[in-house]
C-alpha cells in the first residue's frame, strides 16, 4: 500500500492487503481452477486468464478508462461464468469485481500488444485464409520491445523450464564457481574473443571458463561447475549462435576413463528430459500453444557412438548435408559421438592412449544439432606446452594454467553444455533469440 500513488483506487487497504494474502496463497494460473496452493512454485504466470467483470457504477467508469497492461488489484466474487470466454483455455471462474485499484498505469500507445505478440504462425495464416487482418509481430520487433514480449505464456514458460536445465549438476555432487570473465588471453583459439583494455594490459572476454574450471579441479574441488556467461565475438548471424551466451561448464576430477564424464552427462540429461516432461507439463503447453512442437525422442540411457562409426554411417547412407541426420534410426533424437580426430579439438584435449589421432572427446547432439563439446584434459605440462605450441599458441600467455599442473593435477575432464541451446532444442523453437532472454547477436546490443 506505500507503493499506492496512481490516485484512483477503488478498494480500502485491508481488502487490498486481504488480497495480496490470496495472491500469495494462490499462484497465478491457480486462481482460475480454485486449485490450491500445493502446484504454486509450478503455475505458469500468464497461462491461464480469469475475467474480471465490473457490473457498473464508479468502479465501471474507472476500469473503462485503463488502459491496457496496466497493472491493477481487484478484489471480488468469484462465480462461474455464464459462458465460456472466446479465446481463453482455462476460464472456468471469472470475478464479480467489488474494489479495483490501479497500482501501475500504462502509456496509451504501446509498440506491440501482448495478444499480438502472444500470436502462433498458425493462427495468423488461419486468420488470413478466413479473409481476416491480424497482425503478426515480427521476431526483431519482438526483441526490440521485449519487456512486453516476455509477457506471454510462452515465453514465461521458456524461462522457467531454462531455470529447471541450469541447476541439474546440484544432483551429482557438484559444487557451484564462478571464474573471472575478464582474462588476459583466449582459452578456444584466437578468433573469437571480445578484446578490450585492463587498465593498459591487453585482455579479454572470457570465451569459456575453461582454464580456470580446469585450475578449480587442480585447487583440491574434485566435482566443479558453473552457470555463467559465455563471450565469443561470433561473425556468423545464425539461428544457434549467440554473441554472449550462458555456460553450463562442468569440470571433474576422472579415475580411469574419460566414459566418466560420458556417463554423468548420460545420467544428468535423461534425468533432466524426464523431469520437464513430468514435472514441467503445463510450462511445455504453454510453448506448444505458441510454439507447436513435437516431444524429444530419447532412450533410456544414451546413445554412443564413435565419431569414426557415425561417419560411417552416414556415407552408407550416402548423407552430406545433414550430418547427424542418419543416426536417427535409432529412434532417439538425443545421443552422443565419441573420439574426435585430435586436429578438430583444443589444444587441452587429451588424446587417445591407442591412437593419438584420436582424442578422448565428445560432443552431444539433441535434434541434430550440438550442446554440448566435452573432453578429457591432458594434465602433463610438457604434453600440453607441446600441443599449445603445434597449435601456435604462444605459452607465456597461459604461463598461470600451465604451472598449475606442476604442483600435482588429478586426471580430469569436463564439459559444457549452451543452456539456451538445450532448451531450444527440446523446445522445437528453432532459434536461439526464444531462449535468452536480453539476446546479444552479432547485430544486437540493445535491450
Ligand atoms: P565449445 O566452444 O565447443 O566448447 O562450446 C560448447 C558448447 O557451447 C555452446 N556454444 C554456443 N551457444 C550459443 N552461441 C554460441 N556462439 C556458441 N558457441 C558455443 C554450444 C556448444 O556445444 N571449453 C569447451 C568445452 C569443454 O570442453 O568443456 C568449449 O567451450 O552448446
């Protein structure tokens, strides 16, 4: 009530405050099925609409005169409707409105409206087949205004399924870091790095988390990971990349065999996929209404392959294009390809005890497309001064990294994982923009 002040109100402050106890009581969407509070962490704000219905009078005339977005409280009656309201899914109540009090005015003539914004291709192309005019946001417009955007279902959706992905690594036992985001040299190879000036030093953007996750393991923490942000000065403007994105690094400490790493990333995913389909239902309706989507094909425990079979395969199958496209014979839309040539892989990658071509690595892949590159690490500072060097990284600017492994280095691997990749790809949403939520392209630094 001290954050009153937009004048008009049409409620005293106990029913307000009264109010503001049912709010907390009840989540959002629960209000319109008078289910209670037990779902509340689960509900999906924006999902479900109720109707309010303001009989006449004072109230009537103030009500008539907001303006659309406006935030308001309202206390009422809630009745069930004489019948059903065009448009809405879960209007089983509507509320006879006794106190209305505008808390947050919205301007008259806003950019974008959410119910156009909240529009499924589907419905435009319908629309325009019946001979009627809507109006369909375009994606940039969208972003541009994007604090309106983000009120759709859909897009409260994403972002809670995103959160549910980012914090699966708590399961396994491992311990939550941050690493510095400014660092003085590039940890992927050179091209890709955000340079800037550090108090007269050269520096950069952190493009990965790499060397320090790496330095953690080496400081005593056997299981490490990381949600952060992720810097690459990408030139390419795609569906899937990003020009900041969050990392979900993980880092851990291997007792024989980099298939360690494979299997907790086995563990995590389909653990994680069940989880959403389970627990996340009424997230995953909000996206399809929007986002229509069919649900990812995965098996129980994860697919490997080598990369040198998958290859194969696919020339079996006389495939160039779609690379991953032939392994769906398997039924499972989600699997992983082991052993990549050493060449293709940082400098850091460990090679293959068998054959040093190879390199005890892997990437995963969820509808055809990567989210995750991971590897075993070399932790012998000769090997890797000599990989760093035959790759023509010039040492002295890793000298720290390197010298962390002289003081004894447990063999270690890791991975990471691009969150707004994983749920893009669960999703079906088909571009990366959907799923960050103040996206940074190569052409976009606003909002
Ligand atoms: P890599 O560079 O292959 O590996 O990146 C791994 C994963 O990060 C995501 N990703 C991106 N997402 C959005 N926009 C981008 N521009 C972008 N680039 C990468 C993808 C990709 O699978 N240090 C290693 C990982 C490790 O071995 O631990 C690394 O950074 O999901």
């Amino acid at each position: 009530d001290e954050h009153r002040g937009e004048g008009d109100d049409y409620g005293d402050a106990a029913t307000m405050g009264a109010l503001r106890q049912l709010y907390a009581g009840y989540a959002w969407a629960d209000v319109a099925s008078l289910e209670p509070a037990a779902a509340a962490g689960r509900a999906v704000r924006g999902a479900a609409t109720v109707q309010c219905v303001v009989a006449g009078g004072g109230t009537a005339r103030f009500a008539a005169g907001l303006r659309r977005e406006s935030v308001v409280d309202v206390a009422g009656v809630v009745s069930l409707p004489r019948e059903p309201v065009r448009g809405t899914t879960h209007q089983l109540v509507e509320i006879q409105v006794e106190k209305l009090h505008c808390i947050s005015r919205a301007v008259s003539n806003l950019p974008i409206s959410v119910e156009d914004a909240a529009r499924s291709e589907e419905d435009v192309a319908r629309a325009k087949a019946a001979g009627e005019q809507l109006v369909h946001v375009g994606q940039d417009r969208r972003l541009d205004y994007r604090v309106i955007d983000l009120r759709t279902a859909a897009n409260q959706a994403i972002f809670r399924v995103q959160c549910q992905v980012e914090n699966m690594p708590l399961s396994e036992g491992f311990v939550g870091i941050h690493t510095p985001k400014l660092i003085g040299g590039s940890s992927e190879g050179g091209a890709a790095v955000f340079k800037l000036d550090y108090n007269g030093q050269p520096a950069c953007l952190a493009q990965s988390p790499q060397l320090h996750k790496q330095m953690a393991v080496c400081g005593g923490f056997e299981r490490v990971f990381e949600v952060g942000p992720v810097f690459r000065a990408e030139g390419s403007d795609t569906h899937r990349h990003l020009c900041e994105f969050v990392g979900l690094d993980v880092e851990m400490v291997l007792r024989d065999h980099y298939s360690e790493v494979c299997e907790v990333v086995d563990r995590l995913f389909v653990a994680m996929f069940d989880h959403l389909n389970k627990n996340c239902a009424r997230e995953l309706e909000a996206i399809q209404r929007q986002y229509p989507f069919k649900p990812l094909k995965y098996l129980e425990t994860t697919l490997r392959l080598d990369y040198d079979q998958g290859i194969r395969m696919l020339q079996e199958a006389g495939v160039h294009v779609d690379p991953m496209g032939d392994l769906n014979t398997y039924d499972t839309e989600f699997y992983m390809l082991c052993r990549y040539p050493s060449a293709a892989r940082p400098f850091y990658t460990m090679p293959c005890s068998d054959d040093p071509r190879y390199s005890c690595s892997f990437d995963v892949f969820v509808r055809g497309e990567e989210i995750i590159s991971g590897a075993q690490r070399v932790h012998a500072p000769e090997l890797l001064v000599a990989q760093a060097e035959a790759r023509g990284i010039d040492v002295r600017t890793i000298a720290a990294y390197i010298d962390s492994f002289r003081s004894g280095a447990p063999p270690h691997g890791g991975f990471v994982v691009g969150l707004e990749r994983v749920v893009m790809l669960f999703c079906g949403l088909g571009n990366i923009r959907k799923t960050s939520l103040f996206p940074r392209d190569p052409r976009r630094l606003a909002p």
